[in-house]
C-alpha cells in the first residue's frame, strides 16, 4: 500500500478537532508514526468511514521503566477527524512533524544491508524517471571542476572518503592529482567500484557523467580518455571502519593534499557527537595546509533506497561551519545549492558544498 501525507490543512483540521480535549497549552503525549495498519490496544471507534481511502495514525506515549508505551489510535478519513469518545487523544502539528525527525525505524548506511547498485540507480544514473541528476551529479561536478581548474586545490595524493559507490566526484580530481585512494566502508560498494575499475561484465555505466566531466573541459569527444586516466589515478581502494579511530585500521595511507567526503557524515552519523567525532578522524587523513571538500545534504531525515528508508543526519550550514572552526580548519568557499527535484524519496531542502583548509 502506498504511504501518503496528510496535506497541511488536513493536519490543522485535526489539531482543531482536538483541543477541547487536550487544553490549551498541554504538549503532546508523545511521538507520532504513520503506518499503513496500525493495531492498537484500544478498541477501534466505531465508526463508518466516509472514504474507501483510510490512513491510521498511532500515538505513541512516553515509555515508562518497563519500557511500555500507552497506545492510543485515531482514524483519518477524507472527512472529520473520528477518536475514542473515551480516551484524550493529542494532535499537533509538532507531533505529526517529529515522525520525519526519529531515526529509530531508520537503517544506517554502513550498517544495514545497503544496496549501492539500487542507489546509484535511484540518484546517479541516466535513466528517465531518475530527477536528481541536478542536485546529485551536475552541481557537484560544476563546482569540483571550478575549484580544481582555479588551482585553489591540487598536490599529488587526493583521499576519497564518500557515501556510496558512485565516482562522478573524481572525473576532475584526476587531472590535479596523481595518486587517489577510494576508502569504502560496505563490501558491496568496493565489488562495484572493482567492476567499473576492471572493466568487468555487469559493471555500473558512468559514460553519462563522463560526458559531462569532458563538455565542462571542453572536450566532449574524449570520454574514453577521461575514464582510462581515472581508473589509472585510482591507486588502491581501501576497506575501512567507519567506528575504528583509524578507518582504515593496519592500511598505512599516506597523509593527503586534499580529502573529498561526499554525504558520509550526513549518512553515518547518529548524531552531532557522531559527526564531530568522524569529522575529526577525516581530518587526521589530511597534511596541514591540506584542503578538506565537502558535500552534504541540509535539513534532510531519511533517504530511501528500494523499499528500505536509510537514516540521514539532519543540520544546516552553520553548523558545519562551527564544527570545522573548532576542528582547525579555515572555510574557503561555502556554497548551498537550493533543492530542484520534486520526489518524496528523499526530504533534504538544499545541497551544501564547502572547501576549507587545514590549518599549518
């Protein structure tokens, strides 16, 4: 069954129809979750629904010391709002928005079962139902190739610690530096990255992004040329753990000119402590005076990837700022790229691109 939110005017209309019973003033009594069916302890009202399209909605009370919850259960029909006449139920507008807000029904990236192949389909690819390509491929390339073409960044070793298996964020890179090293932290995004790297049967097509990468070089007629000088840029690709102080653990790296991170920390990250503390162990992979890219989804929650909803850290730009402030770096070049794409697959509002260096 698909999954639809109510519209604004419907979840006004339900805070409306409950605050005679809840008091002015009163906070929710907990958190909201929408779900296809819900089956609650109460009994359902009994009531005649006014549409065959019917969604369920269950509060979910504060936990208590055993750990049970206080259910209560109301139904949404294109009409009024129905409840027990016998229970209080709470509706706000806060409740509802919160559900977008809790990762605790959400996979991690590096932990679940992750399928990188799905992903690039959903977000990189060329296929026509595919709405991203602006947010996900051309404005991150735009802006590498601006900064990488400027000369503001360049040096002989570029570390790639990214989200993904996707390698459209290293078309650039491979012209300014001799040796990159591709740090994945899920088998099956290094078996794709080897596919593409050797050639092999079945492997991920980049020749879209290929094409791009050599039309903002100026030559469009040398993408063959492009992917061979990457795949021989490409020195090593590197399993690593993203939990471990070290990622990469007994693999010696060395320290490079410029790390690009794209959408790990907002994929990984539980939390603010999570980010700070991964911000920082990227950060010892970079010389002084090197340069640290980032790219990062702001005010997003989740991501779906199949029928699978992925967790993402949500936070806006400053602070990122802050964190890369206090961490020892100085920001060179922030730039927010507002949102384009119409698709409820994902729920960021804007892509963030920054370069800061690292301080001598």
């Amino acid at each position: 069954m698909s999954r639809s939110w109510p519209s604004q005017e419907a979840i006004r209309e339900m805070a409306v129809n409950n605050r005679g019973r809840t008091g002015s003033g009163q906070e929710p009594c907990g958190q909201m979750r929408y779900q296809s069916r819900i089956r609650s302890k109460v009994n359902k009202p009994k009531v005649k629904p006014e549409s065959t399209r019917e969604i369920q909605w269950g509060i979910q009370g504060k936990a208590g010391k055993d750990g049970s919850v206080h259910r209560k259960t109301i139904r949404r029909t294109h009409g009024p709002v129905k409840c027990n006449r016998d229970k209080d139920v709470r509706v706000s507008l806060s409740v509802i928005q919160y559900y977008k807000m809790d990762c605790r029904s959400h996979k991690f990236y590096h932990v679940g079962e992750f399928d990188s192949r799905m992903c690039v389909d959903m977000y990189f690819s060329d296929k026509p139902d595919m709405v991203f390509a602006d947010d996900s491929l051309k404005f991150p390339m735009r802006k590498l190739h601006q900064v990488f073409s400027a000369g503001e960044i360049k040096g002989d070793t570029l570390i790639d610690i990214s989200f993904g298996t996707f390698i459209h964020h290293l078309h650039s890179a491979c012209d300014f530096f001799k040796d990159i090293y591709s740090l994945k932290f899920s088998e099956r995004c290094i078996m794709e990255l080897s596919r593409w790297l050797n050639t092999c049967t079945g492997a991920l097509d980049w020749n879209h992004t290929l094409s791009y990468a050599t039309a903002l070089d100026g030559n469009s007629d040398q993408c063959e040329d492009k992917a061979i000088k990457l795949k021989m840029a490409i020195k090593k690709i590197v399993k690593c753990d993203i939990k471990k102080e070290n990622f990469t653990d007994l693999v010696v790296l060395p320290q490079a000119d410029c790390v690009i991170s794209a959408w790990l920390l907002d994929h990984s990250s539980k939390d603010q402590d999570e980010y700070i503390t991964t911000l920082k162990r990227i950060g010892k992979f970079i010389k002084p005076g090197g340069h640290l890219i980032l790219f990062g989804l702001l005010n997003a929650t989740y991501y779906m990837v199949g029928e699978d909803r992925f967790h993402v850290f949500n936070y806006d730009e400053n602070f990122v700022r802050k964190v890369l402030t206090s961490e020892g770096f100085i920001v060179k070049h922030c730039e927010v790229h507002k949102r384009t794409p119409v698709s409820d697959l994902i729920d960021y509002k804007s892509v963030l691109f920054i370069t800061a260096q690292k301080e001598e």
